[in-house]
C-alpha cells in the first residue's frame, strides 16, 4: 500500500513538473518568434539589393544633373540675358557685319564664277562670226563682253557732228574705255563693305570689351567681393565680345584680299577682249571709209 501512494504521488509530481514546463514553454514561444522576425528584419535591411533590381535615380535628380551640364553661366547666352542695351546694341552691329561679310563673298565668288564662263563663251562664239553686231548678238545680255561690244558699236556709229571733230581711234577708245571702267566697277561692288568690316570689326568688339569689364568692375565694387569666381564670370563675357569682333574682321580681310585677286584675273580678261575689239572695230571703220 506504501509503495502504491509512493507510486501515485511520483506520477502527480512528474506530471505537474511536466505541466509547468509546457506552460514555460507556451510562453517563451511568442517572444523568440518575435526575435527571430526582428533578426531576419535586420539582416534583409542591411542586405545589398540585386543589381537587377537598383532601382533608377529619380527624375527630378537626372534632370538637375542635365541642367548642370547644360546650362554655362559664363557663356554667351549668360552674356546675351545679363547684358545692357549697348552691349546689345554691339552684337547687334557685329552680326550684322558677319552677315553682310558672308553675303558679300559668296555673291561675289558667284558672280566671277559666271563672268569666267561668260568669257569662254565669248572667245568659241564671238570671234567665229562675221561682224561684231552678229557676234554681240551672239552672246548673253547680261555678259559683259556683249556690253563691251555694244559700246564699242554705238562709239563707231555715233562718230559725226561734233564728235566727228575727234578721232575715229580717240573716240572708240574712249567708249570701249568708259565699259570696261563700268564693268570693273560693278566687280568691285562690296569689296568696300569687305574692307569696312576687316578695318572696324575688332575695334567694336574692343568697344564692347571695355564696356563690359566698366559694368563687371562697378558690380564687383558695389557688392564688394572680388573673389575668382566674381571676377572670372563677368570679364570673361567682356572678353566674348574682342573674340567675336576678331571672328568678324578675319573671314572679311581674307574675303577681300582672294576677291580683288580674282577681280584682277577677271578684269584681264576683259581687257583683253576689249583691246581685240578696239581693233576690229578701227578695221572694220577704214574699211567703211574705203
């Protein structure tokens, strides 16, 4: 009977110890479950991102770096929105200087270009016909040497009266003369506007030079800072204007120089049909007289 109770209170005892480590058990469970979520919440937080999946800077940071790029605040178009009316009023003269420049030389090259053709046609057709009105017909109306030509025929026929008093020869010479110096004036239309340019660009430029660095330095003086970056930003825009008063001055000098050397090659041409012309025209008059 002893040994029964012995037994009975021992399995009571085992099965309460039992009872109170479940119920610890129970217990404890939620909060290592709750550390274990808190260590896997860490370790994912401080885990790197796959490269395929980093996601792209935003818009707005991508687009203020392209404007940092973009955008010169020492450049022209900084000068340009910052400038006054006379630095305005400079540009304004420069660019039209480069314009007029460049207008100027392609017309002219254009121009010498037809006048050589001009000269080819008239030494295959002019010469090969039978009088000078048949070979002045000949020709295109705009030509030069068909002017020439017609001038030199009006001197011949217009050679009476009064004007009889003067020498065949005299007279002719002075008709065929008056052309030539007409046509070489028509080749030396805008070369003066050339040599304008290439004389006055760069002392323009120098103006609106001067100008801008009296406007950087009062600025500078009335905020009364003069570090670099004060000093750098406004006369390099000043200086802008020496560079484009340069860039104006070289293409018109060069422009005007290779022009009047053509002018010469083309007027050699001229003076060269002329000088036969005056020739044919003295022959065909003797033999009138005849």
């Amino acid at each position: 009977m002893f040994r029964f109770v012995s037994f009975v209170f021992g399995l009571l005892r085992s099965s309460a110890v039992l009872t109170v480590m479940m119920v610890i058990a129970v217990l404890a469970t939620p909060a290592v479950y709750a550390q274990g979520s808190a260590a896997s919440e860490a370790a994912t937080a401080t885990t790197p991102p796959a490269a395929s999946s980093i996601a792209p800077p935003p818009a707005h940071v991508a687009g203020a770096a392209r404007v940092e790029k973009v955008d010169n605040p020492y450049g022209l178009a900084a000068m340009v929105a910052h400038s006054d009316w006379v630095a305005l009023s400079v540009l304004f003269i420069v660019g039209i200087m480069s314009l007029g420049s460049w207008y100027i030389i392609f017309v002219k090259v254009i121009e010498q270009a037809k006048i050589g053709g001009q000269s080819k046609d008239a030494t295959k057709k002019f010469w090969d016909a039978g009088t000078v009105r048949q070979g002045a017909d000949l020709l295109a109306i705009n030509s030069p040497f068909r002017f020439i030509a017609e001038a030199g025929l009006d001197a011949s026929k217009k050679h009476g009266g009064m004007l009889g008093q003067i020498d065949l020869n005299t007279w002719v010479t002075m008709g065929i003369q008056r052309a030539v110096e007409r046509v070489q004036s028509r080749l030396q239309d805008g070369l003066a506007f050339l040599a304008t340019v290439g004389s006055t660009a760069p002392f323009v430029g120098l103006f609106g030079t001067v100008w801008g660095i009296l406007n950087a330095l009062t600025a500078i003086g009335v905020a009364g800072q003069a570090s670099i970056d004060k000093v750098a930003g406004p006369v390099g825009e000043a200086l802008i204007m020496t560079a484009l008063g340069l860039a104006v001055a070289v293409p018109a000098v060069l422009g005007y120089n290779w022009l009047v050397r053509r002018n010469k090659a083309v007027m050699d041409e001229v003076r060269a049909f002329s000088a036969d012309l005056h020739a044919v025209l003295l022959a065909q008059g003797s033999l009138n007289k005849a």
